[in-house]
C-alpha cells in the first residue's frame, strides 16, 4: 500500500494536469467556457425549488417548509450523481485509455484517481451553489453540515471501490458494462432519493437494508433536511462494503494488470 500510494505522489503532476485538461477540454470552444459549470446546476436547482416547492407544493410527510422536499430532492440527487459518476467513469477508464495504457508507462492507478477527483471538482461546483441556496433560504443546517465530509468519504470508497472491480472484469468481459448499466438504473429507483423511505409498506422498508446506498443518501438528507446528525451505526455495514470492495478491486487489480495491457 505504501509503495502504491508513494507512486501516485510522484506521478500527481500527471493526475492533475489530466485533470486540468479535462476540465478544459470539456468547454473548449464554447462561448461561455468554464461559467456552465456554474450555469448548469445552477438551472437545476432553481427547476427543482421552483417546480416542486412553488408549481406542485409538493411535501415531505411530517416535515413543514415550503422547501423540504426540494432540498431532499436536491441532497439525494446529488450525492447519488457522485456515485453513478464515479463508478460508472471508473468501470470504462481502462477502455478508454486503452492507447495510453499501451504506450506510457505510469501507475495504472492514476486513472482512477483522476476520475474520482474529476468527479469530485464537479460535485464540490455544484454541491457548494446548493449550499449557497440553503444559506440564502434560511435552510442551512449548521454545525451539522460537517458530518457531509465524513459520508462523502464513505460514499467516495464505495463508488471507486465498485468501480475498480468493474473496470477490470470489464476488460476481460464487456457485457459487464452494458449490464451494470441497466443495474444503475434500478438501483436508483430502488434508493429512496426521490420519495421518503416512510411511504414505503413495512416490508419495503425491511429490504432497504440490503441496499447499501439506501442508509447513506438518506443520512445525507436528514442532515440538510431535517439538520440531524447521522446514526452512525447505521452506516457501519456500507462501510464494511465499501472497504470490502476496495480490497477486492485493488486485488484484482493487482493480479490483472499485465493481462489487461494484453486484453487491451
């Protein structure tokens, strides 16, 4: 682990200037460069507040405020949109650089690295325009906001844990990115991010249990929402997940690495 993290240090010259080149790539030849990445979910959530809390008066059971249910919206979106990016940009990053991967020789975990800061630049654009929206709005949790960073951090080993494991049997086995696709899907449905968990029949709830996303988008909305701490218990076994998984895809990682150069 130690040599692993000390040659991604020497190479974080090259982390950062790909992800600079990204980010600037992405708004290349447009007119208003980098000002999307303000204007983009900015619009989204001014559509969200207004449509939800003005247009359909929509509600979150037990909870008055004419904004509740924009900023669970906001809050499960969100943080669900850092998951789904990281793993999904994490499963395809070897595909992608497959030339790179060839012709250069670096630490083949600087890939998704750079996804996962990538990922985490835009959220922290968007996420920080949504805090500015609560602290105009009256809604600002207070000293509760600093428990996000913790869940980003679960959420975070989660995503790239997944997404490693999948990034190398997809090499191998390309239906495994089409099929994670649908998965991802599902799962969003299947995670109470756009309806409150307390609508669902007993044994709905129950099941959530094993949804290990489930626990931690909500943990994410009550503290903006409702301005609870999480029940940290509860996040135990997603982080025993999140762990697991880390362990796995940087072991298969580790045993596939020169195959997959092959396979590329």
């Amino acid at each position: 682990m130690k040599s692993m993290l000390n040659s991604l240090w020497a190479y974080r010259s090259f982390i950062f200037g790909s992800v600079k080149r990204e980010f600037q790539s992405k708004y290349r030849n447009s007119l208003l460069g980098a000002a999307w990445t303000l204007i983009n979910p900015l619009a989204m959530i001014i559509v969200y507040t207004m449509i939800f809390s003005q247009i359909m008066h929509s509600k979150l059971p037990g909870i008055d405020g004419s904004f509740a249910y924009s900023i669970y919206l906001c809050a499960g979106i969100l943080t669900w949109g850092l998951f789904a990016e990281i793993v999904s940009r994490a499963q395809n990053t070897f595909l992608e650089h497959a030339n790179l991967l060839k012709k250069l020789s670096f630490p083949r975990l600087c890939l998704p690295v750079i996804v996962v800061t990538n990922a985490m630049v835009n959220f922290f654009i968007v996420f920080g325009l949504f805090s500015i929206f609560l602290l105009i709005s009256g809604n600002f949790p207070g000293l509760v906001y600093l428990a996000l960073f913790p869940l980003l951090a679960i959420l975070v080993v989660l995503a790239i844990g997944l997404g490693i494991s999948l990034g190398v049997l997809n090499v191998f086995f390309r239906d495994v990115g089409q099929f994670f696709g649908i998965v991802i899907q599902f799962w969003f449905w299947l995670t109470p991010i756009v309806y409150p968990i307390s609508i669902l029949p007993e044994s709905m709830r129950s099941l959530m249990g094993y949804n290990p996303m489930a626990n931690l988008i909500n943990a994410f909305q009550d503290i903006l929402v409702t301005g609870k701490w999480p029940i940290w218990q509860s996040l135990l076994p997603v982080t025993i997940v999140a762990i697991a998984l880390c362990v796995l895809g940087l072991r298969l990682f580790r045993k596939h690495a020169g195959e997959m150069v092959d396979e590329l």
